[in-house]
C-alpha cells in the first residue's frame, strides 16, 4: 500500500447484496450491502459490529461472488449500523449492482 494514504486499487460505488457468516461460527449470519468494490476488497454497512481480524465467508445473492476474508475495520454509524471493511482472500465470481437497472428478460 502506498504511504501517502492512498489505496492502490480502485474502489467503484456498488449496492451488492451480500450474505456474510462467521468462519468460526457459521450460524451468525447477516445480510448486508456494499457501498463500494474493488478487486480486493468491499465495504459494507451492517447491523452487527463485526470484529477487526475476524475471519468470514462472503457470498452474494445475485451475481456469482464467493470468498473468504478479514475484517480490516468496523466503525459505528447512525441508527445502530456499522461501516465494514472485508479484505477478500479467494473471491471468485461476478459482481451484480442491484441498484443499477438490469435489462429486461426476453423470453421466446
């Protein structure tokens, strides 16, 4: 990471919805939505405050997206919520944005 406090990869404003579960504990579960992507990494906004170094599976409810990563950062926002950020360690997949309009289904 540079040391001007700039990150190396670009983050894209993205709404994914996203299923994210404990590693260790596979039965804490939580829907969230990103607020960015990049290749490495997401930031998500939760209800649960999430652990710094806690290890988790990602997995998306549309589009392909599966890894596991660590939580770099939790910081509390308004209304109960946090700012997360996951490093992603295997991601495979493909993102979908659900707040972008996706073309309509022909079906013949």
């Amino acid at each position: 990471m540079p040391t001007d406090g700039q990150r190396i990869q670009k983050r894209s404003p993205a709404t994914v919805a996203l299923q994210i579960s404990s590693e260790k504990q596979p039965f804490i579960t939580e829907l969230a939505f990103t607020e960015n992507v990049s290749l490495h990494g997401v930031r998500v906004v939760t209800e649960r405050a999430w652990k710094s170094g806690e290890r988790v599976i990602v997995r998306s409810y549309h589009g392909s997206i599966q890894s596991r990563a660590r939580v770099i950062y939790c910081y509390p926002l308004a209304e109960a919520r946090y700012a997360v950020g996951l490093e992603l360690r295997s991601a495979v997949g493909t993102w979908m944005d659900v707040s972008q309009p996706q073309p309509p289904r022909v079906e013949v």
